[in-house]
C-alpha cells in the first residue's frame, strides 16, 4: 500500500525546495497542494516528481473522496505577506485553514510539521526563546504574524488538552529570515538578496533602509538570515526522527547585519561593495524588526546535530549557483 506525505504550499519558495528534497531522498509519493494558477511559480515544480498536485480550497473534499494513506504532512503553505493588512486574508489562511490541517492530522493520526514565523516575535522585547508560555505573552507587529501566534497558540491548547486533540507528532518551526532559490516570484517579498543582486545588475549599488533609531547605525539592523537548504534539511530530520512535539526556532543562531548580507551578495559576483542608504518607508517604520536572532538550544537537544551554512557560505552559493545561472532547486 502507497503511503503519502503531503506538501501545502507545495509551488511556492520553501515548499518547493522540499519537494526537491524530498526526491532527493526518494521520496516520489507526493500530495502537492497550492494554488497552482500562477504562471510565476510554475518553474519551482519543473522536474519534480509527485503522484497528486490539488489546489488548496478543494483539499480536504478530495481527501475525503480519495482517502489516500498518508504517512506525514508539511503544511508549509500560509499568506506570507508581511505588508497585507487585511487581516481576514491571515485569519482564513494562517488560522482557520491550518486548524483544518491540525484536525484532519489528528483524527487520521498522521503527523505534522507545519510552518510558525520569528514574525511572531513581534520587536524581540520578550526575547526569541521557543518556550511553550511565550506566545500568549508576544506582541506581533503585523497581521501576518499576529495570524501565525493565533494559531500557535491555539496549537498549544489543542496538544495541552491531550493526545485525542493533536496529531502523534507535531512541531511548529518558527522560520527566521529564509532566502535562497526559487523566491523569483515573490516580488517585494522575496529576500534582500534577491533584490540586491537584481539591483547590482542593473544599477551597481544597493539601496539599504537607514536606521531609524540612535542604537543601530545604518546598515546594522540585524537579523537572523537562514539558507533554505539548511531549514529543509531540519524538516526533513523532524519527519525521520520525530522528536518531543511542540514549537521549534529555526535560524541559526547568529545574527548579522544588511551590510553584511550586501557585502556578501557583491562577493558572490566577485565585486567590491557599493551601498547607499535610503530612508525606510513611512507605513513600516514603526513595525520593523531591528533584531533577531533564534534561540536553538531546543532543536539542538532534540538531537539535531547538522552545522547551519554560515551567512558568506550561504548567499555565495544562491548568488554564483542560482540567481547568476536563473537556477533552481
């Protein structure tokens, strides 16, 4: 009997690089999911092999009209844009459809690893620590993140009520910031690499936000920029090992700033660094992240024992590999 793994969001950035991963490894009895309508996400599939690919409003009527045997899930898929400010958009999506996934995961006894946000974090006055008491205490600082502590939250009292009300296993990552290949559809919100590759191209500089407050200079926001590769290697790990459940950072470890980040895109096309800095818009300046940095001691005494690819390893191989070539993963 075929057993399934099922990939929501399966056409978009990250879910896509875990389809590759996971042919990587074999893995071929896919349930993609997405909304497959989007002629720019289409390269992200090219030369994946899946059994299944069904669009996300009809989901769970084909799962209940197929019944398919599924071994594992990764709801990967959610509205990620951190400039929506309807916020309905994030309630339908982030909340009202991942409980759908988390019941269906539950009454089929089939584990889950879904995706949670640093988004959640709000400006890191309460620290990024992935303890379970922390998300009823955040204070996100846009509707997407608001959306994604909604539902961790709502994932804690599910899994503290008992094991009849959450999946065998489960663990929400809370991605930190994710660049790497097949983001080029995400316009405006793929990552600062991708647009300052696309800018030295075109221009010969990058353009960074000033800072807007007196204890960062400019270009020293920092923020905890994690390779694609690496966050699919650990979702992976948590579907062959499946640790104690429960709520996971996934960064690694280490903040660094946008100059560097810039600085290390220019050494990617072997060119010295030009940046000028600009002012940062007025509709984001009082929701922006200064710092971040994920806490990982959880994961790492969960067993997970792989080195995270440093910032210069990680943005030198999506610079020469994939955006200089138009590759993908």
């Amino acid at each position: 009997m075929k057993k399934y793994i099922v990939v929501t969001g399966a056409a978009g950035f990250i879910g896509s690089c875990l389809v590759g991963f996971l042919n990587q490894h074999g893995f071929t009895d896919l349930i993609l999911v997405d909304e497959f309508g989007d002629a720019a996400k289409e390269p992200n599939l090219a030369g994946k092999v899946y059994a299944s690919a069904v669009e996300r409003e009809v989901f769970f009527d084909w799962l209940a009209a197929e019944q398919p045997v599924v071994d594992f899930v990764f709801h990967i898929g959610a509205r990620t844009d951190t400039t929506e400010f309807d916020y309905s958009i994030h309630q339908h999506l982030n909340v009202e459809y991942s409980q759908k996934v988390w019941a269906w995961c539950t009454q089929h006894r089939v584990p889950l690893v879904y995706a949670s946000s640093a988004a959640t974090y709000g400006a890191g006055e309460l620290g990024y620590e992935d303890r379970h008491d922390l998300p009823y205490e955040l204070k996100p600082l846009n509707p997407y993140g608001v959306s994604k502590n909604e539902f961790d939250k709502w994932a804690l009292r599910q899994a503290a009520a008992g094991g009849v009300t959450a999946p065998p296993f489960w663990a929400g990552l809370k991605f930190f910031n994710v660049y790497g290949p097949n983001e080029y559809h995400k316009g405006r919100m793929a990552s600062v690499i991708f647009h300052s590759f696309n800018q030295i191209k075109k221009d010969g500089f990058v353009k960074l936000f000033k800072s807007h407050r007196p204890d960062f200079a400019d270009g020293q926001q920092l923020r905890d920029f994690v390779y694609v590769k690496d966050v699919v290697k650990v979702c992976f790990w948590l579907m062959e090992n499946r640790p104690e459940s429960g709520l996971y950072n996934l960064g690694t470890g280490k903040a660094r700033s946008f100059e560097d980040l810039v600085k290390a895109t220019f050494a990617g096309l072997d060119l010295p660094a030009r940046i000028e800095y600009i002012d940062m818009p007025e509709d984001i300046r009082d929701k922006y992240q200064y710092f971040t940095e994920a806490k990982m001691g959880k994961l790492r005494a969960a067993g997970y024992k792989n080195a995270f690819n440093t910032l210069e390893e990680g943005v030198i191989d999506y610079v020469r590999n994939y955006l200089a070539r138009k590759n993908y993963l």
